[in-house]
C-alpha cells in the first residue's frame, strides 16, 4: 500500500515503505558490486569500500552525470532532494541503470524548520531516521576530527603562557607564540545554536584554559566536511588535513594543524567516515549519501568520491548541489568539478510556482506560520515576473556550457495556466522544461522529467569554468558577483581588503579556488530582495582561508556561519514510540 501524501506525513509514507526496502545486499548486487565492497549497518544501508570498487572498475566508463540545483528559494526550500530522488525514481522507471548521490542532512535544519533533506512525499531517501538521526556517524567524526584541533590549540596556548621556552622545550614543545585575536578556527556542534556564536572560554584559574574570544559555528561548515568533500583518497585527505590553518603567530605566520601535531589524529578520526553511505529511494533505487549541506556557508555537495563510485556503477549519476544556481551550482562548477575533472552532461533548475509568486511579488513565506492565502489563488502576472529569478539561474548554468532542463517541482495547487507560463517564458530562454509529480505519484509523476533530462545528456556541450587559478583573487570575486549574482561591483571592509591584499601576495593562496558565503535566499547579499535585485554592490566583510580544503572563502553581508534556531522548531513535534522504538515527527 502507497500512502496518500496529501493526507499523510513524510515520515508515515517513510514508515510505511520500510516495510518493503531491499535489503543492503540487493542494492549492492543492483550495482554490480561485490560482498567485500558492502560494508552493512544493519540490514538496509550500510558504506561501500570506495578502495576496492575504484581499484576493480576504476578503468570503466562513466557513466552520465547530472547536477540538481535550483532558483533563488524561499525559505521553505524548493525541494531539491525531492526532485533528486524524483528523477532517480523516474530513470528507474525507464529502466535506465542510475544511482542518487546526495548530501548527508545536519542536524540543525532536522531539529530547527527546513526539515532532514531526505526528500519528501512520494519521492524520498530511506530509511528516514537513521538517514535524518546521524546516519553512519560521518558527521560526528568531522566534530571530533575539528573540535580536536581546537583541543590542541587551547591547550598549546595554556601551556606557553604558563611555561617557560626551555620548560617547554622539556615537554617536547617549541613556543608557536599564537596570537589570542588572530585565532581563525572555531568550535563546531551540528544543531543551530544562535547562543554559541560569540563566546568566551578558559575562565577560571591558569590551569582552566586561555582566556580569550571563541565561537562555535554548524557542523557541516567545518573545512573538515569540506575535506570530506573534495577528498580524492585518504592519503590527500591526510595531506589537507595537515594544512588547515587554526590562527596566527604574532608575526602573521599561519599555525597548522601539522604545526600543533594533530593533523594525524584527526584524519583517524575520518578513516571510516571517506567511505560513502548506501540507501535507497522509496522505490529502490540506491541513493549514495555522502558529505553535508548549507552551501550558503560551506561547499555544500555530495563528495568528489560519491559521485566517482556512481559514474562507474550506474549509466546515471543523480548529484545535488545545494540552495540556487548562484551558490550550490557556481561551487560545483567552479570548484568540485575542477577538484574531480568530471564534467556534467546537464544540469537541473527546480523551481516551484509558489518560490515564482514570491519573487514576483508575493508576500515572503514564513517558516512555522501557515502559507500567506495569497499563494492560495492562480496569479500569473505573479509568476511571469518571478520567472526573471529562474531565467537568471538558467544563465548561469549556460555560462558553464551545459545543458539546462527546469524541473517545475509541482504542488497539487499549481494551476494550467501558471505551468503555462513558465513553460512559454523558459523555452523561448533556450531551456528545456518538464513539469514533474514526483511528490504526488513517485516515480510515474516524473516520467516526462526524466525523458527530458535523457535527451539533454545525449547534446554536447561545452563545460568551462568561469575563472582560471591564476586569476587574482579580488577579480574572481568580482567575476562571480557580476556574472553569476549580477552585482554592479564588490566593496570590502578594511579587516577583509587587509586579508585580500595578504593572500594575493601569497604564492600558495593565489591558486586556491573561492568559495563564496552568501545568503541563499536572494541573488544578492540581502535576503529581502527578490527577484533580479538591480543596482547593487557585494559587500565582503570578511575572507577566511582554507588551505587545507584549497579556497578561500570570501563572506558577503551579515550571513553567521552558526545559524539561529527558530521559535517553532522540528524537535517540538518529534518524539520516540516507547513501545516500538519508532521515531515519528521527521520530515
């Protein structure tokens, strides 16, 4: 029986389909995969031996690859996830050979408003709770691996302000003489803490830490999940893990983590976590599930090893990048590719009539308050002006040379005449577009969406990257604002033209990709402007350094890496049924 997702929740329609998953073996065999590559949790999801599949099929073809992004969203999200376990569906119903590669949901937005990213209705990754609940345990190592090097930061600082350079140098230590304000590296935890975005620490006695600033920031914006991400194989994560830079000396030479004596210890921590997590769609179709989201404040993909091992095992690889073309797509082009050497064949744009009403006028959705009735009645003259926002993002993917389809992710309430102009106005920008019903029929409501896609794998582009590596950083900051988010220019704090000027005299920083933070919720810094905001600068407030990760990373507006937890969170409506054990409330 498939439950009616108009009158059920996502995690009753998960529940329910549960009862019919194939186990971690049946979806390892779907895969062509051997015992030995299967690494189970329990019977229906478990890891796979990147090692061994790469070494057995590593000389295969790839197969096609497909990138899922989106329009500017509201902040309900347009569901991306949804669209991806929908197109997996629906290549499943054609009968092509696909796989899903999609990013593991943070704890934060589970327990918070947006929900655990596993899709929703009849399009979904299951199992739900152990896929929303921490899954295999991937992002607790990267807290462990990270707020370690914070333990051994604060405890070098503790140790030199207590003893002497030859005391020191008794206990093995040489003096790094770290500057208390210079500190670039935070703590972590992966739920939305707005209380924990300005601390102090080490009060007390000298034997109770450093005194000094500190703040903690969400999991999944770690440089260790982007490690995680970009990572080719253990040996070059152990070699980025050593390069993480923690602060600096009082001289302005970056402290590492290898200079701190605990990049070893933290890679320990990740051996298990590089290996990918295996799942499935509602329908069986196996979902790899690797990596974390927020590409607003972090790189925000499914990791380079993921879609390596889909591309050898399917003739399909489903991947999503995070929030809009202008943050999750511009990062997968101008960085993930470029880290991996994959090139896509298409690119997906999801849009929804409801996140078109809103750029055209509409009143902004409210998460936890019900929809403004505004949204309840047909208003084309509406969605025609939100369509600026969607033929912006297709653009975007065009300026890379690929392929766009739009995915019109449908609401049951979206009426003919809406689908109509969306139609007409993205075809005549060049762009396929195929209205999907995946979240109301699962795989046979996405039949048209997969064939479109089909098609658009089959056409040639012509993949280039926006920006080279030797491109001076101020200009590729530049590039981006204009060409993908369409600022007039970029200005800059003292504290951030400073740190610009500094890395563009650093050799080593020169040819490090960018990643840029930006609020998600408009194509400019502001989140209250909608649409195609005209007339504009970027402001860059700061710009941090990842060595390790190899960006750096440019941040724009008033964006916390450490999002806040709203007044009607999730975790209210989520409880545990102490008789089965059952988790029910997740969406």
């Amino acid at each position: 029986m498939v439950l009616d997702p108009t009158k059920h929740a996502d995690w009753e329609i998960a529940e329910e389909a549960e009862t019919r998953m194939k186990t971690v073996y049946e979806l390892g065999d779907a895969l062509g995969l051997e015992k030995e590559e299967l690494l189970p949790y329990g019977h229906y999801y478990g890891k796979l031996d990147y090692r061994k599949i790469m070494n057995r099929l590593g000389n295969k073809p790839d197969g096609k690859y497909i990138d899922v992004t989106a329009i500017s969203p509201t902040p309900l999200g347009e569901g991306k996830s949804t669209c991806c376990m929908g197109l997996v569906q629906g290549l499943g119903k054609r009968g092509k050979s696909v796989v899903g590669a999609i990013r593991q949901p943070s704890g934060g937005p589970t327990m918070n408003v947006k929900g655990s990213a596993a899709g929703g209705g009849l399009a979904q990754c299951i199992p739900l709770t152990p896929f929303s609940l921490g899954l295999t345990g991937d992002i607790n190592a990267i807290m462990n691996a990270h707020n370690l090097a914070m333990v051994a930061l604060t405890s070098r600082m503790q140790h030199e302000s207590n003893y002497t350079d030859e005391q020191l140098a008794k206990r093995g230590l040489k003096r790094l003489d770290i500057h208390p304000k210079k500190v670039e590296m935070g703590w972590i935890i992966d739920y939305c803490a707005q209380a924990l975005r300005n601390i102090t620490i080490g009060l007390g006695g000298k034997m109770d830490g450093y005194t000094m600033q500190s703040k903690f920031a969400i999991a999944v914006s770690s440089e260790v999940m982007a490690i995680l991400a970009i990572a080719n194989d253990l040996a070059d994560m152990r070699r980025r893990m050593g390069k993480i830079v923690v602060g600096y000396d009082r001289n302005d030479r970056p402290i590492t983590t290898e200079d701190l004596d605990v990049a070893g210890a933290m890679t320990a921590w990740m051996v298990e976590a590089l290996n990918p997590n295996l799942m499935q769609t509602l329908e069986g179709q196996p979902v790899i599930v690797h990596a974390g989201p927020f590409a607003n404040i972090a790189i925000g993909q499914s990791s380079v090893i993921a879609d390596r091992v889909a591309l050898k095992v399917a003739d399909y690889n489903v991947t999503e990048s995070g929030f809009g073309a202008d943050i999750g797509f511009e990062k997968f082009w101008n960085l993930k590719c470029r880290f991996s050497g994959n090139k896509p064949n298409c690119a997906v744009v999801v849009a929804t009539i409801r996140a078109l009403k809103c750029h055209g006028g509409a009143p902004i959705p409210v998460p936890g308050k019900p929809m403004p009735e505004e949204y309840k009645g047909e208003n084309v003259g509406w969605v025609e002006e939100g369509c600026k926002n969607l033929l912006h993002h297709i653009g975007t993917v065009k300026k890379a040379g690929i392929n766009p389809v739009v995915c019109i992710n449908a609401f049951y309430t979206d009426t003919d005449n809406e689908i109509k102009a969306v139609r007409r106005l993205c075809e005549s920008a060049g762009a396929r577009v195929a209205l999907s019903r995946h979240w109301e029929k699962g795989g046979e409501g996405a039949l048209e969406f997969a064939d479109a896609v089909v098609d658009a794998c089959e056409e040639p582009n012509d993949f280039k990257f926006l920006y080279e590596l030797d491109t001076p950083l101020s200009q590729r900051i530049e590039l981006i604002a204009k060409e993908v988010y369409g600022a007039d220019g970029v200005s800059y704090t003292p504290e951030a033209r400073e740190k610009l000027k500094r890395m563009e005299n650093d050799p080593e920083l020169k040819e490090m990709g960018t990643c840029m933070v930006k609020t998600h919720l408009s194509l400019s810094h502001d989140p209250s402007k909608k649409g195609v905001p005209k007339g504009w600068t970027l402001p860059i407030r700061d710009i941090l350094t990842y060595k390790g990760a190899g960006f750096v990373v440019p941040v724009a507006g008033a964006i916390s890496l450490m999002p806040g937890t709203a007044s009607d969170p999730a975790y209210r409506r989520i409880d545990v049924d102490v008789e089965t054990g059952k988790v029910k409330g997740v969406f």
